[in-house]
C-alpha cells in the first residue's frame, strides 16, 4: 500500500459514468454489493453476470479495465482468513495433503465456498472502486447527505477529508525527521539499530502524541477561522437538484436487474 | 503489511447479510447517541474538532516501528481517542476513520461497514475505556500509573475487536470457529502490544508536553458509568464465549457433529449429500452456465459500444 493509499482515488475523465448523478451511483453501487452478498455460494452463473456488470462499469466509466481489477486487489490479503474454510466443510473430498502429522481433505463444497468468499469480496471491491474513482468527495458527501446520513456526522467526515492530507503531510514530516536523524551505517544491515523494542515503541509513541498535540491546535485555529467567518454551528449546504427522468430510469433499471440476480440466485442455487 | 491493523477491516463478501444487517443496526443507534452526547458536551465546536483529530487518527496510523524482520508495529488509535476525547468523541472520531477508509480506501467493505465501526469503533472504545478507568482507579497517583494504564487499553482494545471479528467471521460461515478465533487472538496479541506501546508512548509525551490535555478530561468523563459497564460485559462476553465457540465450531456453523473438522481430517467421506446437483454436472446446470455467459457478453458489447460511439463522437468534435 505504502504512501500511494493516502491519495485521492478520484481520477478526472469525461466519462457517462463520472456525470450521473452522485446519488444513484452511490444507491446502485451499494445496491450491487448487496445483491452480491445475497448470492449464495455455488452461483457461478450469477457470479459471472455480476462480473459482466462490474466490467461494463469499468468500460463506460473510462478507467480501464486494468486499473479497477488492479486496485480491487487491496482485499486479497483477507482471502487468508477465508482459507480453512477449505478443509472445515464437509462433503466430497477432493484433495489430500498430507503435512506430517497433520492430513487435510479438501472438500469440494469447501472450495466451492472459498472460492465464492474470495469472489464476492472482489466483485463487491470491483464496484466501489468504479465509485469512488468516478465521483469527487464532495459529490459522495452530497449523496450521503441524499441518503440520510446525520448532516452533523457528513459535515464532520467532510471536514475530516479537508484535512486528511494536511495531516498525512504532518505525519510524513514526523517520519522523515525520526528517518533523519537514525544513522543507518552501512556495516548494520540486517542488524537491528536504534534501542530496545520497548523505546522504539516510545519514540513512535511520541510522534502518535506529537501529532495529536499539533491536530488539536489546529483544530483550535480552525475553529476560530470558521467563527471568524461567521460560522454558528450550522452547517449549510445548496439544496440537491432533483433526478432527472433518465437518472429515474437507470436507477430503477438498475434496481430492478440487480434484484433479478438476487432472486435467480437465491432461487436456482440455494 | 499482511497482519498490520488493515487484518481486522472485513471486506464485503466474508459476512453473511443477517450479521451484516444486526450490525449496522447497532452501529447505527450507539452512533446516532454519541453524536448526541457529543453535540450537548462540545457543541458547535464538535464539527472542526472532530473532523481534525479523526484525520489526525487516520495519519497516526502511517506511524510505525520496526519490530524485526520487515515487520512493523503500527496504530488503530481507539485506546488513545478514548483516552484523550472521552468515550463518546472517540466512537464519533473513529466511525469517520473506518467510514472513510472503507467509502474511500476499500480498506473494509461497504456492506459490513456496519461490523466493522462495531468493532474498532464501538468495542475497541468500550474496552479501553473499562479498562483505562478501573486502572486509573486502581492505579490512583503512582507516576507509572498512566503508562500501565495506556498500554492495558491499547492491548486490550486491540485483542477483544479480533475476538469479535473472528466471531463474527465464524457465525457468517467464513471462517471456522476452532480456526478464526485462536489465529486472530493469537496475531492480535502481538499486534495489540504494538499498539499498547505506542499509546503508553503517545500519552506519557502527552503529560509531559500539556498535562492539561491528559488531565483535563479524566475528571470531565469520569461519569460514564454506562460505557465502563459495557465495556466490561463486552470484554467478558467475548472472554467467555470464544473459546466456548472455538471448542465447538459445530454450534456456531450449524454443521453437523460427524461431518466436523476433525473426522474429516482423519478420514475422507464418500457420501455425496443426497438432493444435490453440483453445477456444471447435469445439463441443466450448464445450459445455466451458457445463459450466463450469453448474458455476460451481452452486459459486454452493450457498454463497449456506449464507449466507443462516445469515444468516437469526442474525436471527431475535436475534444
């Protein structure tokens, strides 16, 4: 992940996909994760299809197909967590390891069930991708906002956003000057440097407090600049244009196809 | 970077939709009551004040230290926000963290987003808090007291939130019990020490640098009987029911005791389970499979031509 995760995902294109309206990409996409969730395990079938509608998200939204399966990859690592799933089901067997002491059976229900874990969260990872890299911040704080989420708590991760990098800047400068200032000799390498565990936890520890130290004065200077500018705890916002007849249109076709799958999956492959 | 904090974040796929849904319920109403908490305590102040320190939780969480061989100990911040901001602020700050990471980062899906604010939000700043007030209790003026304190509750925030995402991942059927439970306690305790150390690091510079800010919202927040209750009942219910729910996998999976783990393991069953087609055997199930690949790559050709007659038309007016 490294320094690259802390950046905007948002990426400018003139696509179809970046100039719908923020709310129906947010409702179908968070439509098509659930629909995804709803599928059983097994539905291969339904597994493609929804695989189709992720790539034709990524077509029109003038990504590249590359980019989106790249970047949905940051789930994998979680796949670890799915992976006993693999010998702990029961059915027919359909593989033997033998480890020393230990034999496990892998089960062909047991791969069905890993493999459909890893797809899902894929698949679901897929589209929030598509999401967040076709739709500004501001414009999925609006939907938010849309979708009735506290105006008090879309006001604070609005702020949150505002700053986020500002602070990623500070914590960067934290790091550097500790990197600075620990002398790495040539002779050292693959040797520890630097004290016991235990204070170099405590350094880390005084950076964590260094940084809170520096957000809470800067959140003291916001404050005051907001007031300054005649902030009263309101927090004001243009109201949202209303839908369009085609933006009516394609939610509800979406809804409907995805509610289609959901069915056919729950009905065919339970 | 594979067991760094990010190995307590679900993606969508691994939780089944009832938990899921249980979930968000419960999110949402202990959310909806700390933005009311913290509105009545900070008022008008909470917008920037907030918004800040969870940025500021969310780039603390770039701070790290090498432990040994490429590996590194990094932050989650539920022990420090709710050490330094109250327990209410602190759900309030680290629901924006997850919410943010998972909407933004994918770190964590959408759908589970619910499960996980339960987790690192809400159970990580229950435990700590319990823990952080009965130490300080117990503790009282020894100058060592606050160190202690901070790294009891980094750990233990750390450890009961694996305990509730490996049961959470148990009961969706994602991960056996007698696997998930002892693999994410045993990562997490290493992990949970990383993290009870920098927030002992973190708090005693905070004393030394502005006592206030340490001190100040102890005699503030002592009152929160509630969250030092549901701490406490959290930290013993999952206590209790773990290795319970490890040492029988079968009352949490629903699968039946012969065909468990273990009898499989020593032999394989030849029994196929009756009324059950498996895809791709009968011709039933692979007309299916055609259907769905017909579809696929109609879904396909509809949205390359949509892109391409675009792509073609922006050409040619010259864009």
């Amino acid at each position: 992940m490294g320094q690259f995760y802390y950046l905007d995902p948002y990426r400018s294109r003139a696509s179809v996909v970046h100039r719908f309206d923020p709310r129906v990409k947010v409702t179908l996409a968070l439509a098509f994760i659930l629909t995804v969730a709803l599928t059983p395990s097994g539905a291969w079938p339904v597994y493609l299809l929804l695989f189709a509608l992720d790539l034709a998200a990524a077509i029109l939204s003038e990504l590249g197909v590359r980019y989106v399966l790249k970047r949905a990859l940051i789930a994998l690592p979680f796949a670890l967590a799915a992976l006993p799933v693999l010998f702990s089901v029961a059915g027919t067997p359909l593989l033997h390891l033998n480890l020393g002491q230990l034999s496990l059976t892998v089960t062909r229900e047991g791969a069905a069930r890993f493999a459909s874990i890893v797809l899902k969260s894929w698949l679901s990872v897929q589209m929030a991708v598509v999401l967040v890299s076709s739709t500004p911040f501001p414009a999925l704080l609006a939907a938010l906002r849309a979708l009735k989420i506290p105006r008090l708590l879309v006001a604070i991760v609005g702020l949150m956003w505002r700053y986020l990098f500002v602070l990623v800047d500070e914590a960067l400068r934290l790091l550097r000057a500790r990197e600075s200032r620990s002398a790495h000799p040539p002779e050292s390498l693959g040797r520890r440097v630097g004290g016991s565990l235990v204070w170099r936890a405590r350094v880390a520890g005084g950076m964590v407090g260094n940084l809170f130290l520096r957000a809470f004065d800067r959140a003291d200077r916001i404050y005051a600049a907001m007031l300054s500018r005649g902030y009263d705890g309101e927090t004001r916002t243009l109201p949202l244009p209303p839908l369009h007849a085609t933006e009516w249109g394609v939610l509800l076709a979406g809804l409907s196809a995805l509610t289609l799958l959901a069915v056919g999956g729950l009905l065919f492959y339970h | 970077m594979l067991f760094s904090p990010v190995a307590m974040h679900i993606p969508d796929g691994f939780l089944s939709v009832g938990v899921s849904l249980v979930l968000w319920a419960v999110a949402i109403v202990v959310v909806g009551y700390a933005l009311k908490r913290v509105n009545a305590d900070v008022g008008e102040r909470q917008v920037p004040l907030m918004g800040v320190l969870a940025a500021c939780i969310f780039a603390g969480q770039m701070l790290n230290f090498s432990v040994t061989g490429g590996t590194s100990g990094h932050l989650m911040g539920a022990a420090i926000a709710t050490i330094l901001l109250g327990p209410w602020a602190a759900i309030l700050v680290l629901t924006c963290v997850v919410g943010v990471q998972a909407l933004i980062f994918q770190d964590g899906g959408l759908l589970v987003l619910g499960a996980n604010i339960v987790n690192m939000g809400i159970i990580g700043v229950a435990v700590a808090y319990f823990a952080h007030r009965t130490l300080q209790k117990l503790l009282g003026k020894w100058s060592g007291g606050l160190f202690v304190s901070g790294f009891v509750s980094g750990w233990l925030s750390i450890f009961v939130a694996a305990l509730a995402c490996a049961l959470q991942l148990a009961i969706s059927g994602a991960s056996p019990a007698n696997i998930a439970i002892p693999a994410m306690a045993g990562i997490h305790t290493l992990i949970g020490f990383g993290e009870g150390l920098i927030t002992a690091g973190a708090l005693v510079f905070l004393k030394a640098a502005r006592r206030d800010l340490v001190e100040a919202p102890q005699a503030q927040l002592a009152d929160s009987k509630a969250v030092w209750i549901g701490g406490l009942v959290i930290a013993v219910a999952l206590a209790i029911i773990s290795p319970l729910a490890s040492a029988h996998p079968d009352g949490l999976e629903w699968v039946a005791e012969e065909r468990g783990f273990l009898d499989l393991a020593r032999e394989p069953l030849y029994e196929i389970i009756p009324d059950y087609v498996l895809p791709g055997v009968s011709n039933e199930a692979l007309a299916t499979i055609l259907a769905g690949v017909v579809g696929a790559l109609i879904v396909f050709a509809a949205a390359a031509g949509v892109a391409y007659t675009r792509a073609n038309r922006s050409r040619r007016s010259g864009i």
